[in-house]
C-alpha cells in the first residue's frame, strides 16, 4: 500500500486540485485516481478560513465514501462543523463563519445534501487511522503512543486538539506541550493542526500543515517513500498564525 497523506486543506479546494495534479492523480469525472492505485488520506480541517469548504466536502465525500477511494480522519474544525449540523450551539468563529456563509448561501436542497455528506462522512471516520502496511499512524493533532490503540476522552482531545495545557497565548490560542518531541515509537506519526512554514519532523513524527490558508503552503507526505510534495498557496500570507519551536 502506497499513501499520500494530505496537510490541512481548510477550504482551499484549488490548491487541493494542484496538489492532486502534482502527486500524479489524474481526474476522473468528479474525483482524483492515481495509476498506481495510490490512497490519499486526508489529516483533518478539511473546511473553514479558506474560499471553497463546500466544494472540498464534496470531493473528499466521493472519494471516501462514495468510491472508497481515499481515507480521512477528523479534525477539530471537523469536530465543530459536526456539532454545528446536529444543531449545537457553537460559536460561529475561528473560521466556521466561512463555511457556514457557504452553506447559508445554498439552496435548502444543496443544503440538505452538504450536511448529510459531511456528517456521513465524520460518523464513519476513525479517530485516528492506523496503516500497518506503512508502518504509519494519522491523527490530526498527533497522538501519544501510550495511546495508540485506545480511544476515550482524553484520547480524543488528544487527538482533535493536541496535547493542550489549559492555558492560553494572548491571542486566544491554546498553549500546546511539544509532545513530538517525547515521542520514541518505530512507527510514522503524521499529524497536522498547528501551521509550521516547513514540514517539521522529529522523532519519526511529521507535521505536515505548512497552513495553506494562511499563504504558504499545502503539503502532502508520502509513504514508503517519505517525500514531500507541496503546493504554494493563493491565499495571503500571515506570518503570525505559524508555530516556531526550540531545537532539540
């Protein structure tokens, strides 16, 4: 099994489709096959901040349910576009209100069909997806190995939002521990969730979203081949949404 594991999308549907174009998918009426049977899996944050989250829910719902030809994993964006469509109470903010407007501007029959899409589509998305042909594990914030294999709360937090302190930075984000760097596994633990300018790797662990909704770019690691393909974005750039680390 050869995959191509897919950074944060966050509705930039265009750069998705370069991507795709890039990786050597060629499409196929309304989806992206590779003639080498490569299996994109999609890391999460598949909508909001970005220009066309509708158009990505429809593309990664073909590929994924209906022809079975991709996988995908939720992200807290996921997670909170979800509750949104059950008729929670969620704050339209952190970038929902884009996908929302979307929506809203839609018929209440294209209405209909995006809310039963998405939903089928996280109802039946693991937590976190393990592919032992790859030696690789998909999470979109990341996951300890303690817990690979288990999925409670605190996993799915894990998961969903990474491995949070409870506090948070000045401009309303929370303050994460750097749990890559603690990790010692032998397998691939790919993750998304906090943008990076570059690809980060560490201790066989890889975050591949280079925020393309914020102007940089999207990216894609693939296995076996461990090779990075990338996408710039046509969106603009803000420098401040991505994450530095200290060297280890």
């Amino acid at each position: 099994m050869k995959i191509d594991v897919i950074g944060d999308v966050h509705g930039c549907f265009e750069e998705l489709e370069q991507l795709f174009s890039k990786l050597g998918y060629k499409k196929e009426q309304i989806i992206y096959i590779h003639p080498q049977q490569r299996v994109p899996v999609f890391v999460g944050d598949i909508t909001d901040r970005g220009p066309h989250s509708l158009n990505v829910i429809t593309l990664v719902y073909h590929m994924v349910i209906t022809h079975k030809k991709a996988r995908y994993v939720p992200g807290n964006h996921c997670n909170k576009l979800y509750r949104y469509f059950l008729g929670n109470k969620v704050q339209l903010r952190h970038g929902l209100e884009t996908t929302v407007a979307e929506y809203k501007r839609c018929s209440k029959e294209e209405q209909a069909i995006i809310r039963q899409r998405f939903m089928t589509l996280y109802e039946q998305a693991p937590l976190y997806l393990q592919i032992p042909e790859c030696n690789a594990i998909i999470a979109h914030a990341g996951i300890k190995e303690s817990y690979v294999g288990r999925a409670n709360k605190k996993v799915t937090s894990f998961v969903l939002y990474g491995d949070t302190t409870g506090e948070f930075h000045a401009d309303g984000r929370p303050v994460r521990r750097d749990w890559a760097a603690y990790y010692q596994g032998d397998k691939w633990i790919i993750y998304g969730h906090t943008p990076v300018l570059q690809p980060r790797f560490l201790n066989k662990t890889v975050n591949i979203d280079t925020g393309c909704v914020f102007g940089n770019q999207l990216t894609a690691f693939s296995l076996p081949e461990e090779k990075i393909t990338a996408v710039s974005s046509k969106q603009p750039f803000v420098k401040e949404k991505f994450a530095t680390y200290e060297a280890h």
